[in-house]
C-alpha cells in the first residue's frame, strides 16, 4: 500500500516537472540542479538569511530569488550568496521585504496561498507547476519561470481574482531563449 501511494506521489511528481525539463538539456539540467543545490546550501549556512523563506530556482544559470524576508539586508545578503555562487550567469532578486506577521495571519496566509494555486490549476492557460506561491500579510507572491508573457499575465490576473487577496507581486520571469 504504501509503496503504491509512493509510486502514485513519484508519478505525479514527474508530471508536473516534465514540461520544464523537456525544454532543457540533460547538461543544462544537471548544472541547473547542481546551482540550486550549492545557493540553498549556501544560503542555509548564512547567517541572518532565513533560508526557509527564500525560494531558488534557475534555469540556464540565471538564478531567481523570491519569497519574503523581514529586512532588506536580508534581501541583500541573500542575493549576495547567489551571485557568489559557481555558474551562476546573472540573478533576479524579487525577494520581498515584509515585516514578521502573526500565528493567526500566518494560518490565513496558508489558506490564501492554496486558494490561489488551486485558482491557478483551474485556468486552462496557466501551467501552475511552473508557478511558486508565497503570501505574507495577503500579499500574495507568484514567482517563477514561466514560459511566456501571456501565461504569467493571465496568472497574475487569477490572483488578483481570489477572494482575500490584498495584492500580487510579480515574481515571475519568462524564461530566456
């Protein structure tokens, strides 16, 4: 039973991720991979970066930083890090600065946050796996690599349509060619 529920939970992973790694090389891939491996690790080891907080992801070695942190030296620091970082082509630091938010506020950010990804999985025009959610406060972040201008427009006006949504910040990034 559980290695079906396993097997079930791979497939789906797999699904989803698919369509971005059809678009890169095996090389491109695995350097992208080994990039976000080292800027996590490294990030982890800052000190004063809440790293859990910190989304990385890169695609042909531009590195874009997202989610919230309390203070903008935070920010900085933390795309410091990814810009010292080996093959690491450029960085996009959309990292927000948000002050510390309460139990009760964190609870409703986390019902906002699947409110809006389950908007996104429901718009046909939207591939929502390529898409990062983060919210603090009702502000809502979209952040990723999306594929082309009309797809993270239209994601951003899914947001914007979710009831508790305060505002959308724009993260996101159509990815090079």
């Amino acid at each position: 039973m559980k290695n079906r529920i396993f097997a079930l939970l791979a497939a789906v992973a797999v699904t989803l991720t698919a369509p971005v790694f059809a678009q890169k090389s095996a090389g491109e891939h695995v350097d992208d991979g080994a990039i976000v491996t080292q800027v996590k690790a490294s990030l982890l080891a800052e000190k004063g970066v809440p790293s859990n907080d910190v989304n990385v992801e890169v695609y042909r070695g531009v590195v874009l930083l997202s989610g919230f942190v309390k203070t903008q030296a935070e920010k900085d620091t933390a795309g410091k890090v990814a810009k010292n970082t080996n093959g690491v082509a450029s960085v996009r630091n959309e990292i927000a600065v948000h002050s510390a938010t309460s139990m009760g506020t964190k609870l409703d950010d986390t019902v906002l946050v699947g409110k809006v990804k389950t908007a996104l999985v429901d718009a046909d025009d939207v591939k929502s796996g390529q898409i990062n959610v983060e919210a603090r406060g009702g502000i809502v972040q979209l952040g990723g690599f999306v594929t082309s201008k009309a797809m993270r427009d239209r994601a951003m006006a899914v947001a914007k349509g979710v009831p508790g949504v305060q505002r959308v910040d724009d993260a996101m990034f159509v990815k090079p060619q």
